[in-house]
C-alpha cells in the first residue's frame, strides 16, 4: 500500500489532488478547491475518484479542508479579507463559482478587485481581468473562496497568476520574481480597501504591512 500510494506522485510532478487514498487504494487524492461545504459536488466537480476534479467522499472530507475550515470558522468574526492563490490565467475572481447570481456585495468586491489589478498592472504591465469564477472562467463548486464569502468573511478573492497558458503550470523561472511583485501590489491594494473601510477608525492602529503577514500567514494558499 505504501508504495502504491507513492506511485501517482514520483509519476506526475504536477500533481494538483490531496493524497488521500480512495476505493481500497486504486486512486488518491480529492481536489480540496471542490471540497469545502459550498454547493458541494453540485457543478464543475466529479464524484470519479480518478477524475482531476474529484470533490472528495463528502463536503469537508480531507483533512486539509478540515484543518482550514475549521481555524477560520472559528475567527471568522475577526477576519476580513481571505486571499487564495492559484495558477494559472492572470485572473482576480470573486465570488462566485457555483452560480451566476451574485454576494450582496458584489459591485463593491469587482471595484475592489479592479483597483488591485490596475496596482498590479503597474508593476509590470501585466493585464489580469476580475469578475467571477462562474463569469469568466468556468462552473466550479465547493471552492474556498465561494465558502470564505458564504460565511461572512466580506472580501474573498482567488488569484490565478501568471501566465494566459502558453507555460502554464510551467512558469519560466526568469517570471517568477515579477510575477510575485506584481501580485504583492495586487495584495496591498486590497488591504488598503480593506483597512479603510474596517479598521481606519479602530483605536488601535493596524498598518496594512501587519495585516498582509498575518493574511498570508493564515489564509493564502493553494486551497
């Protein structure tokens, strides 16, 4: 079993599924960016354990969701703003993937969101567009994202990095640095709306720097 378990692994260094082991060890891993509980397996998603896009055994199965669910619901009162990022396609998505309708919030989290890749195309004249997953990139449910806002969490946004597919998965090592800059620039843009709104009139003074490092500390991720 230890070493069937391995073989996906060693044999795809790409690898993009959880290593869970599914149906007595004949496939493994769930796609945990399916797996919150979050119109669950509903669209954009497999029940095929073989599949990419396999949404695990049920919402929250992997240990992974678990772990992340679980530590944000239990500060969700005090979180603002969770950040996801991804590749690839040059994309801020906001909510939502499982369906066209839209959060409450949804003109403010698009003007938000155009701010920040407007930041980002300064950087390097990188052009990244913003809407939602379900608008222009594709049907998807249980994401982290769509479950972050659903909770309450008023900013919820996945990036999808550099490039538009001619490298894919497989950046060039030469943009990797700009696109990291870039992204930073993204990153603060939104904090900045974040801290004008929520926190500016807080007696104690949060700076954006101290809220980018516990954000990215906590919430960014692969998920």
């Amino acid at each position: 079993m230890a070493t069937s378990f391995l073989v996906p692994l060693l044999q795809d260094r790409l690898w993009r599924k959880s290593r869970s082991s599914h149906n007595n060890g004949t496939c493994f891993g769930s796609d945990l960016n399916r797996n919150f509980n979050v119109s669950w397996c509903s669209i954009g998603a497999s029940k095929n354990c073989q599949d990419l896009t396999f949404c695990g055994t049920e919402p929250v199965s992997e240990p992974e969701t678990k772990a992340v669910s679980g530590f944000v619901e239990s500060k969700k009162e005090d979180i603002l703003c969770f950040l996801t990022i991804h590749s690839y396609g040059q994309l801020i998505l906001t909510p939502y993937g499982y369906t066209k309708n839209k959060p409450s919030n949804h003109e403010e989290l698009i003007r938000v969101g155009q701010k920040a890749a407007n930041a980002l195309k300064a950087k390097h004249g990188t052009n990244y567009r913003v809407g939602s997953s379900a608008d222009i990139l594709y049907p998807t449910s249980g994401s982290s994202r769509d479950w972050a806002r659903d909770i309450g969490i008023p900013f919820s946004y996945t990036f999808e990095l550099r490039d538009n597919g001619t490298e894919g998965f497989l950046l060039h090592e030469t943009q990797i640095q700009p696109t990291c800059e870039e992204a930073m620039e993204a990153v603060l843009s939104i904090l900045d709306d974040v801290y004008a709104k929520w926190l500016s009139n807080t007696a104690t003074k949060v700076t954006s720097t101290t809220v980018l490092l516990n954000l990215l500390w906590l919430f960014t991720s692969l998920l």
